[in-house]
C-alpha cells in the first residue's frame, strides 16, 4: 500500500530540480511522487492550482516554487506577492484542508542582518527588500491558514548544478575575465540544493514536523570568500585553466536594486536535532557540485 503521494512545485528551478534527481536515485518506499514546472500547476493562480491539486490529492507538498530574482523584485511588487504570499497561502489552505503536510522553503533574507550571531527560527524578521517580504508573507500566511500540518524551511545562498546561481557565474567570469571584484561585507552560509533536499527527504520520512527550521551546510563566510574557495577547486578539479586575482569590495562599491543582509548565517541546530541526514560541510558540497560541472 501507498504511504502517500508527494508533490513538489516548482520543478524546473535548482531545488525542483535536485529533488527530481535524487527521488530518482533513493525514492522513499512506499511513496508516490510527481513534480510539476509552472506550466503544469502554477501556484499563484488560486483556482487552477488548487484544482490540480484536487485532480492528485497529494498527501506531502514540497513548495519549491518561488519568485525569486531578487532585484527585478523591487520594481515587480504585485507579482512577486502573488507567487511568494498568495501562492503559499492557496498551497497551505488546500493542504490545510484536505489533510496534507506542506513543506515550504524560505530564505534568510526575511532577517535584516544587524545580528553579529547565527539567526535561531524565532529571531525577529524584518525584511530590507520586496523580495525579502514577500517570503515573509508567504510564512505568515502558511502559519495561519495551516493546522500544524505545515512547516517552513529557510534556507540561504543556494546553488547546484541547475539553472543560475552564484557558483555557476563566478565560474564563468573566472573563465571569462582576467580579474573579478567581489563583496566582503556579506556574510552568510552557501547551501547546496543536494543537501536540502536530503534534509527535505528526511523529514518526509520522519512525517513529523511543524513550524520553523533552519538550514545550510554550515559555515560563515564573505561571498569574497566562498569566491575565492570556488576558484581554488574550480582550479584543482581542471574546470579553470588559470586563477585570476579576485578583488574584496565593499556593498556600496557594487550597488544592487535590493538591500541585502550584512549578516545572515542560521542557526540549523534544531533541524539537526529532529533528522537524521548526511553533514557534510559547504566546502565538501561545493566539490561535490564543482566535479559535476566539471
Ligand atoms: N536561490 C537562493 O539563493 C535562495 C536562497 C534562500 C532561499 N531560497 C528559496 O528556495 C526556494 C527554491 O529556490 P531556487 O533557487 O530553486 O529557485 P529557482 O531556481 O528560481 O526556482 C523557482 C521555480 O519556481 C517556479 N515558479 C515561479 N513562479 C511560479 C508560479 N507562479 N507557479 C509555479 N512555479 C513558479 C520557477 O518557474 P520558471 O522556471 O518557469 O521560472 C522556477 O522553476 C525558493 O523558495 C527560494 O525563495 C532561494
């Protein structure tokens, strides 16, 4: 018999797409699963997603779907809360009401970054962007509509093998330019897709979870820095042919549409407390993805 059928929204963007891989290298037993692009169940259209989801009847929803350009964000306001506040609100109320756990991804730029310690779930929010506050909306919504079947994961600079992220540019530039500059006064933690969806997994199979947890593969680091180690390993597994120097700036020497957290590295402890999942630290899952691009 099916222990349950999981849906996850989103599926062409890096974490859909990671959770598709590894569903179809270690499935969960017993477990049914689909994942659907946007085409297919776009969240921020109430009544046509929720008609999909009547048409599955999914028992576990993973919300990988987002609008996420940060920047275009600023000047896109209606459509970002669509996606990122409505979306989940409609996502929670039919999980809500048909008895399915929802798992939902959040971000750490629901923090302003004035904190100098790790950011634990209950931390005060403050928002610097449209972005940023439209994620927030979103947990708020999915806190209120759902009756502790739901729980949110935020997450922070995530990057994989798909679609566009930091390590994927820095590995052009590098091969592209003969010198880069990058921020310094950003801190936070790198977190690869691979490893949240193996926290995602976990949870799944432990089916008990609620509220708010954070996740990373550790570390505390400048983008300079998380710059310079890609470059380093870019380098030693032969996808660079030659290191260029790479400068440390400042935020205002690289001016951006949105404000970001000076500071946002999560505290993980309770996700790491309630399951069981593989650590490895964020330069092991940065070689992990550098040996697949290479
Ligand atoms: N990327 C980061 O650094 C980061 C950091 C912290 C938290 N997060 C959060 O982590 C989650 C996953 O992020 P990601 O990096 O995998 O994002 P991503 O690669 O941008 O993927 C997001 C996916 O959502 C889809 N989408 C957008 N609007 C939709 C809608 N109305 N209905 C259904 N799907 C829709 C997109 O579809 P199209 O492909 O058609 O555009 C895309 O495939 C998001 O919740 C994000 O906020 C991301």
């Amino acid at each position: 018999m099916s222990a349950g059928h999981i849906l996850v929204t989103g599926a062409s963007g890096q974490l859909g797409q990671t959770l598709v891989r590894l569903w179809e290298r270690s499935p969960i037993p017993q477990y049914q699963f689909s994942a659907l692009p946007r085409t297919q169940l776009d969240i921020g259209k109430p009544d046509l997603a929720a008609a999909v989801l009547s048409e599955l009847q999914p028992t576990v929803i993973v919300n990988a779907a987002a609008y996420t350009q940060v920047d275009k964000a600023e000047t896109d306001r209606d459509a970002v809360f669509q996606v990122n506040e409505t979306g989940t609100a409609t996502l929670a109320r039919w999980a809500a009401h048909s008895g399915a756990k929802l798992l939902h991804i959040s971000t750490d730029f629901v923090f302003n970054g004035a904190k100098s310690s790790p950011y634990v779930p209950d931390d005060q929010t403050e928002p610097l962007g449209v972005y940023g506050a439209s994620k927030l909306a979103g947990e708020k919504a999915l806190l209120a509509a759902s009756n502790n079947n739901a729980a949110i994961i935020r997450t922070s600079w995530l990057y994989s093998r798909y679609g566009n992220n930091f390590v994927k540019t820095m590995l052009r530039l590098m091969a592209e330019s003969d010198a880069l500059s990058v921020v310094e006064d950003q801190i936070g933690s790198p977190t690869s897709t691979d490893s949240l969806a193996r926290l995602i997994f976990a949870m799944i199979q432990k089916r008990d979870y609620q509220g708010i947890y954070h996740w990373t593969d550790g570390g505390s680091i400048s983008w300079f820095e998380f710059a310079q180690q890609i470059q380093g390993q870019a380098l030693q597994a032969g996808i660079l042919s030659k290191a260029i120097p790479i400068t440390p700036i400042t935020t205002s020497e690289y001016p951006t549409p949105a404000k970001r957290p000076a500071y946002s590295v999560l505290d993980r402890s309770r996700a790491l407390e309630e399951f069981e999942c593989l650590v490895l630290d964020w330069e092991q899952k940065l070689a992990e993805v550098i040996a697949e691009l290479t």
